[in-house]
C-alpha cells in the first residue's frame, strides 16, 4: 500500500497534507487519519512506510511506567 504514489492526484494530496500536520504536531494521530480518509490502521501504515514514528514515548512516560 503506497498511498503516496498511488491513487488520484486528490488522495495523494489528502495523505501528504494529514501526513504534514501531523508530523508538526499540529493535529493527532486520529484526526490526521480522518483528513487523510484513510482508516486509523491504514494511516499507521502509511507513516511507518514513509519511516515516521506514529507514537513518542517520551521520557516523562518512562518515569510513569517505572512507579507502577
């Protein structure tokens, strides 16, 4: 699935855009995933083919998991 090279000229830009905004932190995983019309899943799938991460496991989130 290379949703960046394939389909229509309109889905290629809805992808780069969700892809763009997401990657600048300026709107979430799901909503990314909405303005690309792609599913949650799939949206996954197209930024780990393009090697960016979908989640932050941040160093605050190491100390959360170290009290539990």
């Amino acid at each position: 699935m290379d949703k960046i090279n394939g389909d229509s000229i309109n889905q290629k830009v809805r992808v780069a855009f969700a892809i763009n905004l997401f990657a600048q932190k300026t709107v979430s995983l799901e909503k990314a995933a909405e303005l690309s019309g792609e599913t949650l899943f799939d949206f996954m799938k197209i930024l780990k083919e393009q090697g960016l991460p979908w989640g932050e496991y941040t160093e605050e989130h190491l100390l959360q998991d170290e009290r539990l």
